[in-house]
C-alpha cells in the first residue's frame, strides 16, 4: 500500500504542528519518523489514520485521496491501523475480546472465524497464554504487543505506531521491538514513530527527521545517522547521543 | 506510632504480624464502647420520651395498635403498587437515559439535531418540578380523550416519573461517558468501529461501571417519588394511608407508611455505601 503526504498543515490553537508536510512511504517500506517532542510526529500518525482533521494539503492512499470530506473513515481505518504510546486496550474487556472486537463489528466476520484468527495471531506473538487475561494482569510489554495483535487482526495493508516503547520499562522495550522486526520481514508496511534511534538505524528503510512540522531531512538510516547534512538534524542527534540513546 | 516488638510466642500461638494483632484488639475495644455509649444514648433518649407527658396523646394518634392493624392489609397492598411502579419504572429510566445520553455524547456537525434535542429535553424536563409534570400528564392527557392514547392516571403518572428520572439519570450517564478517558474513543475509532459502536462496546460499559453509585442514589430517590402518583388518586399505600387517616383522624397509616418505604430504601442505601467502598479499594489496588 503506497502512502503519499502532501503538504499537510494543521495547527492547534494558532499554534503550527504541521507545517507543508511530505511524506511518500513505498509499499513494504519501513519508514521511521524521528525528530524531538512536539515536531509532529505524533500529529501526522493521526492525521493519516483521519483521527486529527487537517487543515491544508490532501493524503493518498493507493492513489487515492482520503482526506477529502466523502470519504468515510471507518473504510480508511479498516485497511490501516495505528498503534499508541499508552497502548489503550480496552480495560473491560480480556485479551482475546480486545481483538476480536473489531473484525466482528467492523468486517463483519464471525465471532468463531475472528476467534481462530485472534487465536493464531496471539500463539504468533508468544501470547497464546494470556488469551483471557484482562489487561490490568499484564506487563507492559504485553499489553503492547497485544494492542499490536489487536491491530494486525484487522488485517491492515499499512501500520503506523506512535512511539509504541516510550511508555514501557526498558527490559521489555526489546520484546516489542522484535516483533516490529518480524513485522517487517513479513513485509508489513510500516510508519513508526520512535526515540529508539538504534531500531530505527537497523530496521528502517528509510528515516524521516521532523523538525517544525515538516520533514526536515530524510534519507537511509545510515546515511542520516553518519551524515545529516542540515544543521537542524545534526544538532537532534548530537543530542540524542549525549543523553546515550544512540 | 510502631514499637520494635520481639516475635510474641504467648499462648503457643505465633502471630504473624504484632502490629496487626494489635489493630484488631484496639478495634475490637473500639466497637464495644462504640456499642455500649450508643445503649445508654438510645436508653436515655427512649426514657425521655416514653415518660414524656405528650406521650400517651402521640402514641394515640401514630403508634396505635388497633388502627396499625386496622390499617396495614391497605397500606401494605397499595405499598405492593408503589414497589412494582418503582421496579418496572426503574428499568424504563435505566434504558431511556441511556438513549438520550448517547445522543448527547455523538460528535460531529451531522449529529447537531440529535445533540440538540437532547439538551433541550433534559433541560426543558430538569427545569419543571416533577408534581406538576404529573399533574399535567396524569390528569391532562386522559383528559385529551385522544383515540389509541392510555387514559389511566396510573400510565400516565408513571410516564411522568419516567419522564423526569430519565432526564436526571442522562446526565448521570454523561458525566460516566465522559469520564472514560479521550484515548479510549481514539482508540476504538481508529479500529474502524463507528461512533455508536465506540459508545456501545467501549465507552458505556466503562461509563456504567463508574456511575454504578450514582445510578443507585437515583433508584432511591425513585423508591419514594413514585408515591407521588397518590395525587392522580391512584391507591398506592400514601394514598391508603390518606384514605384511612380521613376516616379516623388517625396517623398511624402514615408511620405504616413511612416504615415500609424505610424498609426497602435502608437496604439500598447502604449496598449503595458498600458497593462504592469496595470499588474505591479495587481502584486503589488496580494503581497500586
């Protein structure tokens, strides 16, 4: 699935966060989106997943523009899914309701059909044993990987993840990560947003800096993390190092 | 304060914790003066009045003996009527608040009409004193003599009351959808499910679980506003207690009534306590 940002602007309160966006993220491509709190990551994740209306610019998908008022986001929503820092499973619900949920509302697909699928994405990821656990009895970790589950049982075409280890205790950031890895190796088209400049470096295709609600620089990972040619990236990542991060 | 005590092996029996041993003794002794002041209380107050000049003339006119059980198969049989107004009544408002709290919470420009009624249903209903919201239902609209339309007061009457708690009771929905936190909606949109979907299998059920002690306080209000109805002329047991006390100038049906709406509503009130104790623990434990 090809995904095309052009020159997206949105603004809360006066205050610019998106600023003349682009963006193109290829089929099966891993694009990372790096760069300080408040460039706009977070913003454009959920701009592309319509749940932030933007103000200027349009959005493609396969062509296709879903940013314009006709379309219905529920379609959109269904052929991609976003993940979240704060990972949101729902708390009154166990594991394997959290995922079933929408392929049975949404898709229509029969609760034993969603179930079998849930089943087999959980064994997948190692979590066959927490199928009925609510989510307040896991670890952190867990209750992302399960938002991821719960993510991919919509059978997305594009995935985007909002710094999805930034709010996880650094033992279990790598659990998460690998299986962002094993996502890739499936070909799963992703857009991460992400502090961890080390995953960003050897999983992504390419690595997107934003810096003032554009995207300031982008190039391969080893190219922008070795060579950054504008002053504005050099500075994010010499920062980055010094705080240890890469 | 805690006290470095040795491991106590008095009486062959090791206690675990020595400090909790001693929180149980301290509340055991707590709850026998609590017990033994509250005797002597009552006890004095209970002399004070029974030996009271006034008492003899009180006892007469609302603890009569001959007129309690002269009166009770009414009271009792109307009171039977009030419990069932207020359970089929009670469901009514528990689904129609809903609906109208769920069209309060829709977003977007396309749902303005539906957001709009609503606001002006529960504010036009929480304006308008419930009596006369009976009065005008309960005796107006059998009056209307429309074909098709109830002409009971009782229908009518407990339209009223189900007309009114729901406007309340929307509101107390709404503050429980509200409390579910915004990622939540996210969330569950981002997954494609629609709006009503997100209200149905997300928010609500986390709403409800977060207004359950509010709900409750409402149903207690309810439990005696039904009786309220006794001004259509419904014989409900205010009512046969009014009946009886025209009679025989007697007030005794009055306290049969009252003691019986104590009966049902003292219960619910303290589930009410209990529950909301326990759920605040739970929630404590849950961010421990």
């Amino acid at each position: 699935m090809k995904l095309v940002v052009e020159s997206c602007s949105k603004a809360f309160d006066d205050k610019a966060v998106l600023d003349g966006l682009n963006l193109t993220v290829g089929a099966h491509e891993v694009v990372c989106l790096v760069g300080a709190s408040g460039s706009g990551k977070s913003t454009l994740l959920k701009a592309i997943n319509l749940l932030v209306p933007i103000d200027a610019g349009r959005i493609l998908l396969d062509g296709r523009v879903i940013t314009s008022p006709e379309v219905n986001p529920n379609e959109v929503r269904a052929k991609m899914a976003i993940v979240f820092q704060s990972f949101n499973l729902f708390p009154h619900m166990n594991v394997i309701d959290n995922i079933t949920l929408a392929p049975r509302k949404v898709l229509g697909v029969s609760a034993r059909r969603a179930t079998e699928r849930g089943e087999q994405l959980l064994a997948r990821f190692g979590l066959a044993d927490k199928r009925d656990d609510y989510p307040e009895r896991l670890s952190g970790g867990q209750q992302q990987r399960v938002a991821i589950v719960r993510a991919l049982a919509m059978e997305p075409e594009l995935l985007l993840l909002d710094e999805v280890t930034s709010a996880l205790d650094p033992v279990l950031v790598g659990e998460v990560l690998s299986l962002l890895r094993e996502l890739k190796d499936a070909g799963m088209t992703m857009v991460i947003a992400t502090h961890e400049m080390a995953f960003a470096r050897e999983t992504a295709d390419r690595v997107a800096f934003l810096h003032a609600g554009r995207v300031w620089e982008e190039s391969e990972p080893q190219l922008l993390f070795s060579k950054p040619e504008r002053l504005e990236t050099q500075d994010f990542l010499r920062r980055i190092t010094e705080a240890g991060r890469l | 304060m805690s006290w470095p005590s040795a491991p106590s092996t008095l009486g062959g029996r090791r206690d675990p914790d020595p400090g909790a041993r001693r929180a149980r003794e301290e509340g055991a002794r707590g709850a026998f003066i609590a017990f033994l002041s509250t005797l002597v209380f009552v006890g004095l107050a209970l002399w004070a009045i029974l030996t009271s000049e006034a008492w003899p003339r009180v006892q007469q006119q609302f603890f009569n003996p001959e007129a309690f059980a002269e009166v009770w198969p009414a009271v009792i049989s109307g009171f039977w009527l009030d419990v069932r107004m207020f359970l089929g009544a009670e469901v009514l408002i528990l689904f129609f608040a809903l609906v109208v709290a769920m069209a309060r919470s829709l977003r977007g420009p396309a749902f303005f009409p539906i957001r709009a009624l609503s606001v002006v249903f529960i504010d036009l209903i929480r304006g308008i004193p419930i009596i006369l919201l009976i009065l005008i239902l309960g005796f107006g609209v059998p009056a209307l003599d429309l074909p098709g339309v109830p002409r009971s007061p009782l229908f009518w009457g407990i339209a009223a009351l189900v007309i009114s708690y729901s406007a309340y009771t929307a509101e107390v929905y709404r503050a429980g959808i509200d409390s579910v936190p915004e990622s939540q909606r996210m969330s569950a949109r981002s997954l494609g499910l629609t709006q009503v979907q997100t209200l149905r299998y997300v928010l609500i059920p986390q709403a409800v679980r977060n207004v359950i002690p509010a709900l409750l306080n409402g149903f207690v209000s309810l439990q005696k506003d039904v009786s309220l109805v006794f001004v259509l002329g419904v014989r409900e047991g205010v009512r046969e207690a009014q009946i009886f006390n025209a009679r025989t100038f007697n007030y005794t049906g009055y306290i049969v009534a009252a003691l019986l709406f104590l009966a049902v509503s003292i219960p619910v009130a303290r589930f009410t306590d209990w529950y909301t104790e326990r759920d605040r623990r739970r929630r404590q434990a849950m961010s421990a």
